[in-house]
C-alpha cells in the first residue's frame, strides 16, 4: 500500500510541491528572521549611541553588530569640514593606514567621488584606472577585496562618507543596500547630534572659563535680588564660598552698603543698564555697572551686577591732580620769587648806604646789619629758589654735592628744624666733583631730605635726627661720589622696600604725598650715570645713598 502511495505522489507530483514548499518556507522564515536581525542591529545601534561615546566605540558598535549577517571586516569614518575631507575614524585601529586627521585630496580619492556623486558606490579591488587613488594602498595592504561607500546627509548636505570593507566580495541585495543606507543615514544623524552637543558643551565651557577668568566680581541674581553664580572675583569680594553665597540677598550679605540694593532695583524697574560709584566702608572704591538679563521671549528674568575696583585709579588721579598743583605752586613761586626781588634791591640798597653813614657806636647799626644780613638771606633763598624752579634745559657740567646741599639746606633747612630735628652735616670738603647738573642734584636733596622729615614727623623721640655725609671712594679704578642721609625714624617694612622706588608708590596720605619723589630722584641719579641704594631696619631708621661716579 506504501508503494502505492508513493507511486502516486510520484506520478502527480506532491512530493515535489512539498519540497518546493518547504524550500520557500525556509527561505521566507530566513528573510523574515534577517529582517528581524536588521531591524534589531538598526534599534541595537541607536540605542548603545549616546553622546558622551568616543567615535571609535561608535565605529566599533556598528562593525559588531553587522558582523552577525554581513562579512565586514573594517569600517572607517570621513568628516567634509570647511570644504575639506579629513579621515576621522578608522576600526579596528591597527587597519589605519594614514594617520588620523589626513586631508584627503580631491583627485586622489575614492571617497570625494562619494561626496561629490551623493550616491553609493561599490568597488572591487584591483581598481582598473589610469589615476592614482589614496585609499587603496591602505586596502590592499590589509587584504581588503570589496568596499562600500556611504555618503552621509544632514538637512540634504553631505558632511562625510562611512566606508564598509571586506576581506571577501561584499554580496547584497536591493534591501540589504536600503538598510545599509538607512543605518548610514540614523549614524549621520546621531554624528550631527554629536557635533552639536559639543559645540553647545565647548560654547558653554568657553562661556565658563570667560566667567571665572574675568578678574572683576560677576554676580547674576534672579529677579527677587538672589544670588545665583558668582565667579571667582565675586566670591573673594564677599569672602565666602559659592555655596555661602548661593540664594543670599545683597542687603544680608552687606547690610551697611545700600547703594548696590538700589542700583539692582534701578535696574530692575527700568530694565535697562544702570552705574554708579560705589565708595565702601573699607574706602575702597567701585566702578558698579547693573545689566538687565532677558530670555528669547524678551523677558527679563534677571540682573548681572558687575563691579570693577578702581581705588588705585583713583588714587592715582588724585595724586596727578597734586602734582599738578604743585607744579603750579613752582610757577608761583618763581613768580612771587622775581617780585620780591625788586624791594629785596632796595632794603639791601638803602641798608648799606645807611651803615656807611652811620657810626659803628650807634645803636642803630645794629639794627641796620640786622636788617642788611636778613635781606643778604631773603636773597639767597630767593636766587636759589629760582635756581631750583628753573625749566629751562639742565646743561651737564662740573659741580659739587656740597654745595647742592648748601642750597637745599638754605631753601628748607629752617622748614625742618622747626619740627624739632636736628639736620647734622658731615661733607667732606675733599670729595671730587661730578659731571651733571647742580640743579637736579638739588632735586634728589630735597626729596630725600623732606622724605626723611616726614619720617620723623610723627615719632616721639626724644631725639630726631638727619645726618647728610659726603665722602668718596675709589671702586675698581673708578672715583666714586657718595651722599647719605640718613634718619633714625620708625625704618621701612621688607615689603615696602620694594616698591619705593616705583611712580606713585606712598605710604603717605593723599594730601602729603604724590609717591613720585623716589621715582624722579632714581632717574635723575641714573641720568647722571649712578644710582640710589636703601638700607632701613624696622626700629631703627633708613639710608638713603646717593652713588655718582666723579667728573673726569
């Protein structure tokens, strides 16, 4: 009966139908389960894909997962940036030829052809062609037979190629190439994706570090006058930390400064930019700026408070301001100086004439070489005040430091001791003579003598004294001019020492000093071809010696 059976499946051809059957069955399950495994390689993909992924894990994770149907064995990744194609990625690493970052020349590669057709291309290696094409030494020499080029679109732009190569001859079919393309298409998007995220992230970091780096306190507070940031500067301006700092109000944090809660409220209100100057109960000083801060709805939902110390300008200004005062002081006074000189003539011309008339027994020569030897002084002081005023162009020539303190100690001796300080003066009347200007000399005298003064001004000594030596010495063949002053006043801090020398640096108040008088004396001194040098101890005073090499 079975061969009977089987004698008929035969003749009708069951048999063959079944097999045919099961033979399209198990092609259609394969079909659907690839299908399946494409669609779960296309979601495995996207899925893995995140953005803090290096482009290596990227290239690694697609390789991977296409392995399971298609033999691939490298894939490598080309990004178009300002109109150059640069190899970006290759995996595995130990198939990259050229190095990473490699321009890619348009009439020397395959990959350019891709970007330029914006279509797939398949090749077969050896490629017949007359031209020289880059990538295929890198192809060769890691045995690859067959690649596939991908270009790769963003809002209908090409912004790099994806190239898939085999070992074998790739073989694929209509939707195989449509799920290839669409995996090429989904990375496209997730590279733009990337790209963006780190542009936002690099413009949020510059936008950052700008904010920390700015050496002015920045501080953003919400509508209701919270703090929300603060950068570096602000937080040592109140002296807390970010998280002290964070949703504290400016009138908690300083209380006694009403200013800055009112250029936050004129901000506020008018929602426009708002400044003033802030004068702080630690007298330093701030230049305050108020910044409304609106969103892309125009709406304003904070303040930015930017403060800028400007207490060494100031002071510096106001120190600019006196010297010009006291310029105009020296202009005064040689005028008053060349007034005084017309009456100064005829009290010391009618006082001689008077004693050549009048007996040496009389009482009234006294009184009239009195009147003679005041008016002889007035005079001096008077000629040496010019002297020293004069602005006309210092010409150098042989001089004595003696007799520049002469003249100065004529001019302000008398101001000094009136302060209770003994001026003691030891010149030594064999020192040689400089080559220089009699004039400046003076000038170096007078501000260390006046700087030692106000020295000893305030000290409450039993005993303040200025002592100016002159001596000389002979240094390595070269005769050497020395004057010192020195005073035994309260001396000078380490860190002061240095800083004295420099334009505007004073220890002095705004009204006594200009912080400019160290400065002068040391270019003068080195015009001169030496230099000024200090030695102080705390306690026990300060030297000031002036160095001058000797005229030839």
């Amino acid at each position: 009966m079975t061969e009977k059976h089987q004698m008929i499946e035969l003749l009708t051809g069951v048999q063959s139908s079944k097999r045919n059957y099961y033979h399209e069955l198990k092609r259609t399950l394969f079909e659907m389960q690839k299908k399946n495994m494409l669609l779960e390689i296309m979601n495995e993909v996207m899925r893995n894909f995140n953005i803090d992924m290096s482009m290596d894990d990227m290239l690694k994770n697609i390789l991977d997962k296409l392995k399971a149907i298609f033999n691939f064995d490298r894939i490598s990744l080309s990004i178009l940036k300002d109109e150059q194609l640069v190899l970006s990625n290759v995996y595995p690493k130990e198939s990259m030829y050229m190095k990473h970052g490699t321009t890619l020349p348009k009439n020397q590669s395959l990959y350019w052809k891709s970007v330029e057709t914006k279509q797939i291309l398949f090749y077969v290696l050896p490629i017949q062609s007359k031209n020289f094409y880059l990538e295929i030494d890198a192809l060769e020499k890691f045995k690859i037979k067959s690649f596939l080029l991908f270009p790769l679109f963003s809002k209908g732009k090409v912004i790099g190629v994806l190239s898939i190569g085999s070992k074998n001859i790739i073989t694929y079919d209509d939707s195989d190439l449509s799920f290839l393309q669409q995996l090429s298409d989904q990375f496209a998007v997730c590279l733009e994706n990337a790209r963006l995220y780190n542009e936002v992230l690099n413009g949020k970091k510059e936008w950052e570090d700008t904010f920390r780096a700015v050496v002015e306190p920045i501080i953003v507070m919400d509508l209701n006058g919270k703090i929300l940031r603060v950068n570096a500067a602000g937080r040592a301006f109140f002296g807390l930390n970010e998280q002290e700092l964070y949703h504290k109000k400016l009138e908690d944090l300083l209380p006694e400064e009403k200013e800055m809660k009112q250029l936050f409220d004129q901000s506020k209100g008018s929602k426009q930019t708002a400044s003033c100057e802030l004068r702080l109960i630690d007298q330093r000083i701030y230049e305050a700026f108020s910044y409304p801060v609106f969103n892309e709805q125009k709406r304003m939902y904070g303040v930015i408070l930017y403060l800028r110390d400007v207490s060494e300008k100031r002071r510096i200004e106001a120190q600019l301001i006196h010297s010009g005062k006291l310029a105009a002081i020296g202009e005064m006074a040689a005028g008053v100086a060349h007034e005084l000189n017309n009456p100064l003539t005829a009290i010391l011309g009618n006082s001689q004439l008077l004693l050549r008339m009048t007996n040496r027994e009389d009482h009234s020569y006294k009184l009239l070489s009195d009147i003679d030897h005041c008016g002889k002084r007035c005079k001096n002081i008077i000629e040496n005040l010019l002297t020293f005023s004069r602005q006309n162009e210092f010409l150098f020539e042989e001089c004595s430091v003696n007799e520049a303190i002469d003249q100065v100690l004529t001019l302000i001796g008398y101001q000094i001791e009136r302060q209770n300080i003994i001026i003691n003066v030891k010149k030594d009347p064999h020192i040689p003579l400089i080559q220089g200007n009699l004039q400046q000399i003076g000038q170096i005298i007078i501000n260390l003598l006046l700087n030692a003064k106000d020295a000893l001004e305030l000290e409450t000594l039993n005993k303040k004294v200025i002592t100016l030596e002159t001596f000389s010495r002979n240094e390595e063949g070269t005769e050497w001019t020395y004057l010192t002053v020195q005073d035994n006043g309260r001396g000078i801090t380490e860190a002061h020492l240095q800083e004295i020398f420099n334009p505007f640096f004073t220890t002095k108040r705004a009204t006594k000093g200009t912080g400019l008088g160290l400065s002068v004396s040391l270019g003068i001194a080195e015009a001169h071809g030496g230099t000024i040098q200090v030695e102080s101890s705390i306690g026990k005073g300060s030297i000031f010696t002036l160095r001058l090499p000797a005229g030839q």
